[in-house]
C-alpha cells in the first residue's frame, strides 16, 4: 500500500519541482533582458526586443545641447568645462542600446543641459558584422552628419526610438532620412547628401577600430569619468542610482553609493 501510495504522489512531486523551475528560470530570465547588453563576440542571434514607450525626452531641449566631434572620433555632447565625463558605447542596432537610451536618456541630457556633465559616444557598428547588413554602418554615418547640421541629440533620440528590430537591416538611406524629418530644420541638401553618399564612412570605420581597441566587449557600455560601469553596477539598474552616482562625482553632499568600476584601455586616435 505504502509503495502505490509513493507512486501515486511522484507526478505530483515532479509537477510541483517543474512549476517551481519554471518560475526561478523566467525570474533569471527577466534580471537577463533587464541588465543585458549585446556582446561582440556573441553570436548567439538576436537578442530580445526591448518594450515600452519611447524615451521620455522630448520636453529636454535636446536642439540646444552642443556636439562636436573629437579628435579621438567620438562625439561629444555637452560642454568642454562640464567637471563629469559621462562615455557611452552603442551599436544603433543593439536593442540593449535602445533600453538604455529609454532609461537613461532623459537624466543624461538635463544633466548635460544643467551643464553638470559632458557625455561622449563611442559609435560600434560591429553588429553588421553579426547579423548581415549595413544598418549599423549607416546610421552611424548619418547619426555623424547630424552634428554637422547640430542636431545630434535630437536624432540620436529619434533613432533609438525608432530602431528596427536586430534581425531587420531596418537603417535604409531613406528610412533614415524619413525619420531626419522628425528633427525640425535636420532635413536639407546637405544632410540628404551626407546620409546618401555615406560621406563621413572614414570616420564610421575608424571609430568602430576605435571601439575595438578600446577593450570595451559589449554595448551598452557606459564610464564615469574615465571608469567602467559593469553590468552588476547598482548605477545601471535605474536613473536614480545613476544619478546618485553623478551627484557624488559632483560633489554634492550625501548622495551616491555606487562605486566606480574598471578603466578602459585608452585607444588611441583613429
């Protein structure tokens, strides 16, 4: 009797284990899609597509925050003077990048904007060579001839906000001057022209060199002040422990726990 009774109640105990699994691996799986960037050495396939509404940003004057390209090809938003460096490293194409972007966005540009912090971007296009396609090429190059025209902010946010999904080869010349009309004063001959004839496709090959040496492995990937940010970082899990982080880099009394992480290596000019 004692013996049925065990075997009766096993597809019970296994059901009940099967649940229980279920559960802890869609809890992991979701700290995964939350804090995940895109390797470029994966070659796993796409990453999930990231959710939600689009970056919280627009009442930012992003028109009036300045860009310049430096001499190390990165692309500097902000002023010179700001005392924090902020660098981030993107791949139009990453979807990580995008969640970033969406997070992370707003609180970057009010504090480039209160003149607290200077924000340079490493421009990948490593992900073209992973999933086929020139998109991440493309953008890249449009996105340069936006600071030429000095409306880099506003469609860097246009762009992430309207990232095609990883698999597609989404960032088309016309799509990308499609989505250069949502940026006021953007459009014109000489963009048009930039973004068709690829004009700045140096530069987007240098900087993605630049990238490489850089010993940054996956994007997004974000330093203060010259120290990386590691995915485990408490400043990356939300705009408030980022900010957090930046008061305390600024000075300010009282705020900010995260601790800084490792330095890149320091890539030379390309």
């Amino acid at each position: 009797m004692s013996a049925k009774t065990r075997t009766n109640r096993t597809p019970v105990i296994l059901a009940v284990v099967g649940v229980f699994v279920v559960a802890v691996l869609a809890a992991v799986l979701g700290v995964v899609l939350t804090t995940g960037n895109e390797s470029k050495s994966d070659d796993s396939g796409p990453a999930a597509q990231p959710t939600g509404a689009k970056a919280a940003i627009r009442d930012v004057d992003l028109a009036s925050l300045p860009a310049a390209v430096r001499a190390d090809g990165t692309i500097r938003v902000g002023g010179d003077a700001a005392p924090v460096t902020v660098t981030v490293y993107e791949d139009f194409r990453c979807p990580f990048c995008k969640r970033f972007e969406a997070n992370f966005g707003r609180l970057l540009a009010d504090y480039v904007q209160a003149g607290k912090i200077k924000v340079d971007y490493h421009i990948a296009s490593f992900l073209d060579g992973k999933l086929g396609g020139t998109g991440s090429v493309k953008a890249a190059n449009a996105a340069r001839c936006s600071v030429d025209t000095g409306k880099f902010a506003a469609y860097h946010a246009v762009l992430f906000e309207n990232q095609p999904d990883e698999s597609e080869d989404g960032y088309t010349a016309g799509r990308l001057l499609d989505l250069a009309g949502q940026v006021p004063g953007l459009r014109g001959e000489t963009f048009d022209a930039c973004v068709n004839t690829d004009a700045n496709a140096a530069w987007v090959s240098a900087a993605e060199s630049t990238f490489e040496r850089s010993g940054v492995s996956a994007t997004p990937a974000v330093a203060v002040d010259g120290k990386i940010l590691d995915s485990g970082n408490s400043a990356m899990r939300s705009p408030d422990n980022l900010r957090e982080l930046l008061d305390q880099r600024l000075g300010n009394p009282g705020s900010g726990k995260a601790a800084l992480g490792q330095e890149p290596q320091a890539p030379s000019a390309g």
